[in-house]
C-alpha cells in the first residue's frame, strides 16, 4: 500500500501517530519509536511524504516494511506551496470519502507545473463531489461579480456582497475545468480566499486556520 502523510502527531514516549491518505481512505499508523536518534522511520515520517507499507484490514495499525517514496522537497522548501497543501488536505480529510480518484488527483496535483491552480482545482472538485459544486452559469443580466452565499453569478442588483470580479470568476471556472493560466501567486489568492469563504459559509469548515 502507498500513500501521503498529511498529519503527524507524537504518541507515548518516542513514537508517531501518521495520520495518511491512501487511494482506499484515511488510515492511522503508529510509528513505534520513530522519534529515536537511531530509527529507520525518523527522517520520513513527516507531513507531505509519500511512503509504502504493510497494509492491514484496520483503520489504525502499525507501520511496517515502509519505504520512502517521494518527500517532496521542491514543495516543502516553499512556505506558499506548503500552505496550499496544508488547506488541500483539510479539506479532503475534513470531508472526502471517494478517495481511489482523489488520491490520482492529488499525485497529478503535487508534480504539476502549475501546482496552485491544481490544489484549487482539487478543491473545487471536492465541493462538486460533496454536493456544493460552484454554478458558473451566466446570468441574463449584467454582472457585476460572483458570490461565495449563493455559488453563482450576481447583477448590478443581486443583492449580495461581490467576492469575485468577473475576471477572477472566470479565471476560477477555468480552473475548476483544468484549464490553467499564467497567474502569479497575487492573482491566485483571492480566488483562494473565496474558497475558504465558500467552504466556511456552506460547510462550516475554515481552511485557512490552524484548528
């Protein structure tokens, strides 16, 4: 079995709790003394490593036979990378349970070339999946933006506070269809920001806390 550690945690005196995303759901490994100066676990059993081990018919098990398969270095050396990954796997782990396609996904999402635009794209598929898609159907009337309160289009009289402009809409409907831009991390955030306020409003969940 593979998978991604998207949270550890210490337990006892000298082991881990790694709390991993695998293409068949979330699983919890005890790393029994990983936190010894002569562990073979100590230097991979961190957030964002994707590893292989045994893998046991329960949903918390001991971690054994585990190789390092990739650590990720080009996103871990990059705090904005880092972050994005941190809100991704809020998300999924906070809601998801169709995880053989997320699981592909967030592969392709962590070695693409425009890694931003595909963790937002990942979002946005996580809220179609949980019901909550975003409806980018044009209005009859003139827009004037887009709204986190009622996932679409607003007129120059909808009533509602605008969090997109039409530009930034539109650059988050193409995302959500892969299609991907070159925009800079400035031009990507408040697309980001209206995520976290769509999750917050219509889930209860803020991706961009620590809690």
């Amino acid at each position: 079995m593979e998978g991604i550690i998207y949270r550890t945690s210490p337990y006892l005196d000298s082991s881990l709790l790694l709390q991993v995303i695998t293409p068949k759901g979330l699983v919890t490994l005890v790393a029994k003394g990983a936190l010894k100066l002569k562990s073979p676990y100590r230097y991979f059993c961190s957030f964002l490593n994707k590893i292989s081990f045994e893998e046991k018919l329960r949903p918390m098990y001991s971690l054994m036979n585990a190789e390092l398969i990739n650590d990720y270095a080009s996103i871990k050396g990059d705090l904005v990378k880092i972050n994005y990954a941190v809100v991704l796997f809020k998300a999924i782990s906070s809601l998801i349970d169709n995880f053989e396609l997320l699981y592909g996904l967030i592969n392709e999402a962590l070695e693409s070339p425009y890694y931003f635009q595909s963790i937002l794209f990942l979002l946005t598929k996580i809220l179609y999946l949980e019901g909550y898609g975003l409806d980018f159907t044009p209005s009859k009337m003139n827009i004037s933006g887009f709204s986190q309160l009622d996932s679409g289009p607003l007129g120059e009289w909808g009533g509602q506070n605008v969090d997109l402009s039409i530009q930034e809409a539109g650059w988050l409907a193409d995302i959500s269809q892969q299609k991907y831009h070159d925009l800079s991390d400035e031009q990507l955030w408040p697309l980001l920001e209206f995520l976290n306020k769509y999750y917050n409003y219509h889930l209860g969940i803020n991706l961009l806390t620590n809690s």
